[in-house]
C-alpha cells in the first residue's frame, strides 16, 4: 500500500486523470503520496535501495511509522490545498485513530515545510516558466476582496444550504456505495475489464464536456471589461468563447473547459451577478453529479474533494440566483457555502473542512455562517448513513476501528469472541526450529503467546503449560531464521549473546517471508530460544471483558494484539485462552460470527427511534 511502485503509479496517474479533464481531484491521491513517501522514508527507502539509506531504518517501528504516515497524509493536504493547519487538522480528525501531543507539532512542522516549499516554487514560476503551477499563488480561491454583510435573515438561507448539503451528501454516498460495489465486481474480472471500464467513462466524460455547452447561450461580454478579457484567448480564464461570435462568450463552456481549479474560481467569483445563466449552472451541476458518482472507482488514482466542491458550488450558486435581492451575500460567497455543505454532508467533517475553507478563501468573515453551514450538513447527514470514508473502508475491508463501539458489543465477552475463533497457536519459550518453522508456514498469524511449561517443554506437554512469558512477532521470529541463530540443545541464552548477533535494525524488518529461508535437515533438529525477542510484558485482558472495552482499549493506546487470559486459572489450564487484533474487533466480523447479536442491533435502533 505504502511501496515505491504505488507511489510512481500514483504520481504518474494523477497527472493524467487530471490532465485528461476527468471529474477526479488530485487531493486524494496527493495523501496517498504524502504517505508513501513518509513510509518509505521510515523503512530506509525502497528494498532494492536500503543499504544507501540504512540510518533511516532506525525509524521502522509501529509508532515511528505510524507517525510518520501521518504526517505525510497532513503534508498531502497541505500540499493540495495550500492549507498548513487544515491539514493538520485533517490528520487529527480522519487519519489518526490514536493521536498524543508529541504528534501535533510533528504534523505541524511537516506542514509548515510543505507551505515553505510551495512558497518557494511559487516565487520561482511567477514569471510563467512552470505553465499554470502556483496560479492564485497560497490563497487558491481567494474570495478577500468582498465584504461579508449579513443579517438575522440571511441565516435562513443559509440554514437551507446547510439542510441541502446534508441530504444530498447522504444521498450521494448512498448512491456512490452502489455504483463501487459494482465497479469492484467488474475490477475483479481482469485487467482488460478495468482498462475497458476506464477507457468508456473517458469517452464519456469527453464527450459530455465538448457537447453540452452547446445547450448553452452566448452571453454579451460586459463593456467595462478590457478589450482582451472577454473572450479569454488564453488556457485559463473566466470567458470562453466557444461556438460564440465576437465579443461573447459561452459561460458553460467557460466551466467545462477549463481546469478543475480554475472552474472553481469562475464558479466562486463574486460581484458577477450576471455572469452565469441558471440553465448553465443547472446542466453543469447534473452534470458532475453523474460523472462524480461514475468517475471515482475506475482503475485510476482518484480523489473526492474537488468533484465535490464543483457539485456543491454549483447549487450554492444556484440558490444564491434565486434569493436575489432578498439576501445581502454575494452569489460567489453562496457558492463557497454550497461546496462546504455537501463536503460536510458527505464526509462528515467539521473543524477541519472549516479551517481548510477559510485557508482556500482568505475570508474571515465567512467563519461564523461556515461553522453553522458544517453543523447542519453533517447532523442532517449523520441521520441518514456514514460518511464517504467509512463506506470506502468498509467496502475494501480495512480494519479501522470507529471511533464508538457499537452498544450491542456491551453483550459480548472477549472470551466469548475468542472461543468463535479458529485454534490458538503457542510456542514455548524453547522450540525445536521444525516446529517454528512449520507453525509459520501453516498459519497467517503476526503475533504468537509463548508458554513455558518448567525444565522440560515438549510440544505434546502444552496442557502442562503454567506460566504466560508473552507475545512474539512473526517478523523476529523469520529474523532469527534468517540468520540461524540456532541452539544444538534446550537453553536459555543470555542477553549479550542475543545483542552481539541482532540489531534493532535487523529486527525492524517487515518485509521477511518465510518461503525465503532454506533450511538443512540438521538445522530442523536444533532449537530456538524465543525468550530474547518475546515482548514479556504484552496487553493483556481477562476473558469476562466487555468487547466494547477492548475496542476503546485498542484505539487510545494504537494496539495490534491484546492477549486474553482466563479469570480463573485451574491447574494444568492454560495462562492465554485467546488472541485479538483489529481485524476480530470490526463489527461486521462479529456479526458473522453471532447472528444473534444483529436482533439486538435492530432492537436498539428501534428503541432509539422510538426515543
């Protein structure tokens, strides 16, 4: 997810959707970007090039890279949108499931990096030698210009934007997850199945933006504009003239044929009342809607922001056309509200989007209406099914723990969990090298509970186990195989010895397999001494744990195994009656496991409605 080959393709692919006018924006894939670099930066670099980078290994352990990840997601944010604190703010509210203060000012520095960065290229491609980069310079939609009046009646319409922007973010999550599901039927097929699927909704979308504005009517260019403004000649600008005579223009075409960001700066430009015709912005907001749901899915990289701040700039504006006198807001202020709403009401985020907006706009004066706007958007939403971010993650399996656990959960022991899970899997603090080797081989497992059981361990004497040393990683476990540090006969061995032969370098690797390791019949008949590399002091939970606490439990402290031990332990029982990850905490995977707990699920949904 995070290698070298995903970040070229994703650079190299964003450049193309976005250069080939598909309704994709390039914020998303720039996180993805952020990402990869900061994890490859963390693992010293790609596998074939670590030797040059092999200091930068030091950081390849679950919290540094962890870290590092997100901060590389809050530099993409930054770097997509010119906004430092929005993309820390947006690390902090969608990225993190577990967040400390050490990780703010991390987030904060990278940041401030990137704006630094972006000054400084912007500074250098002022004179045109960069083509459209670091048009708008920082301020990408810059709105500042305009005074923001308002008064005790304009706040119903923006109550109504905000309402809007909730119903049909809802509205376009539910018919986005229908269209995905879809799209990944067909991506399973074969490689020919997506490229043919990317190929017709190119061809569609072309066609869409070259045919429609010819629905639309020329408008006389306004005399107060210079000689050369109107129509613009150039890539960029308000005023196209397509299919127009001289000294008109097109105003659909000027929004279609123009780059995503400059059609959201037409769209936002304010004290140009008469610049778009309703039937325009109409044809154009069906329009993204369509090719937004149809577009995001195919095999390309793809991000979600810019389609929708085009679909909810538009009806902004719309609603700013028909209020007309009777509101004191500009109609470009209308449309930054609209864009705020449905991003609100799809992805269900608020301080952050607040912060990014008011960082896009320069506007400060937008603040007050912009928090009751993200408010709305995101109750009405939140009614009605869960943000674009938890279906995606749901569709593709990923286990990302909610922020809440499920009230249901409270019914569920962690006992009870564990007893519905496949054999657990032990190793003694002694083994014998075949055995290790054929327990790794036969299972998926990344953690194993190590038991001693006294002077002699055999395999076949594991129901004698008293004592619970703790948990090993499957990636130590490979190191040692790697390098064959093994033992002719059953010992413990001594801390120096372990030292002189691993480092935390060769223990930080995650990319070992064990088909990788040869091993001679001799080396099978020798041992292992696990108790160097066994984490003995693991988290562990009684069985009679609520499930509701082990969620909480695995978000505030970023856990990946939690080992469950009997609350009452009888003589030759084992100490760990279970394992957990995160992957075991999903709701959905309980749920298939207990059927019974879904009748529950629906009886608290009902009761709440009741309520």
């Amino acid at each position: 997810m995070f290698g070298a080959s995903t970040l070229i393709v994703k650079i190299v692919g964003s450049i193309g959707v976005v250069s080939a006018g598909l309704d994709l924006g390039k914020e998303g894939p720039m996180v993805h970007i952020g990402t990869c670099i900061a994890s490859l930066l963390g693992q010293g670099g790609p596998d074939n090039y670590r030797l040059k980078w092999r200091w930068l290994r030091y950081f390849n352990n679950d919290r540094d890279r962890r870290d590092l990840i997100t901060c590389g997601a809050a530099s993409g944010v930054s770097a997509a949108f010119r906004a430092p604190v929005g993309g820390v703010l947006f690390a902090l509210e969608e990225v993190a499931s577990w967040w400390r203060s050490a990780l703010l000012w991390r987030t904060f520095f990278s940041t401030a990096m990137v704006v630094v960065v972006l000054r400084g290229f912007i500074e250098f491609c002022n004179s045109g030698k960069c083509g459209l980069f670091g048009k708008g310079g920082l301020i990408m939609f810059d709105v500042s210009s305009v005074t923001v009046s308002y008064h005790v009646m304009d706040l119903l319409p923006v109550i109504v934007i905000g309402i809007i922007g909730g119903v049909l973010g809802s509205l376009y999550n539910y018919v986005l997850h229908k269209v995905l599901r879809l799209y990944y039927l067909i991506n399973e097929k074969g490689r020919m199945h997506k490229v043919l699927l990317s190929v017709g909704v190119c061809l569609f979308t072309s066609a869409c933006l070259y045919s429609l504005p010819f629905l639309a009517p020329c408008t006389r260019c306004d005399p107060s504009l210079p000689e050369n403004a109107c129509p613009t000649s150039g890539r960029t600008g308000n005023f196209k003239q397509f299919n127009c005579p001289d000294g008109y223009y097109n105003d659909l075409a000027s929004l279609l044929h123009s780059t995503n960001d400059d059609a959201v700066r037409n769209i936002f430009s304010t004290s140009t009342p008469t610049e778009f015709h309703p039937i325009s912005l109409l044809i154009f907001f069906a329009l993204y809607c369509i090719l937004g749901l149809f577009t995001f899915g195919i095999a390309t990289p793809s991000g979600l922001f810019l389609p929708i701040i085009l679909i909810g700039s538009a009806y902004g504006r719309l609603l700013g056309l028909v209020m007309g006198p009777y509101t004191n807001i500009d109609q470009g202020l209308y449309a930054v509200l609209g864009a705020a709403s449905l991003m609100a009401g799809s992805m269900r985020m608020t301080v952050s989007l607040c912060v990014i907006f008011l960082e896009l706009t320069n506007n400060l004066l937008l603040l007050p209406i912009t928090m009751i706007v993200l408010l709305i958007s995101k109750t009405v939403g939140d009614t009605f099914n869960p943000s674009i971010y938890e279906i995606i993650l749901h569709l593709k399996g990923l286990p990302f723990l909610e922020a809440h656990a499920e009230p249901w959960m409270r019914n569920l022991t962690v006992g009870e969990l564990a007893a519905a899970k496949p054999f657990l899997v032990t190793l003694c603090g002694i083994e014998k090298v075949s055995r290790v080797v054929e327990v790794l081989r036969n299972t998926t497992h990344n953690g194993f509970p190590v038991v001693d059981h006294g002077v002699i361990p055999p395999a076949e004497q594991q129901s004698g186990a008293t004592e619970l040393h703790g948990l090993v990683l499957r990636t130590h476990i490979v190191a040692v195989l790697r390098k064959k540090w093994f033992l002719p006969q059953r010992r413990r061995t001594e801390e120096w010895e372990v030292r002189e032969q691993f480092t935390s370098v060769d223990l930080a690797e995650r990319d070992q397999k064990i088909d990788e390791v040869v091993l001679t019949e001799g080396e099978m008949d020798m041992y292992i001494d696990l108790h160097p590399f066994t984490n003995s002091t693991p988290y562990t939970v009684v069985e009679s744990m609520s499930v509701a606490k082990a969620v909480v439990l695995f978000r505030q402290v970023g856990l990946r195994h939690v080992l469950i031990v009997p609350k009452y332990q009888a003589a030759g029982m084992s100490p760990v009656v279970g394992i957990l990850t995160r992957q075991d905490l999903r709701a959905n995977n309980i749920l298939v496991a207990f059927p019974h707990l879904a009748k529950s699920k629906e009886r608290e949904k009902s009761r709440v409605g009741h309520a």
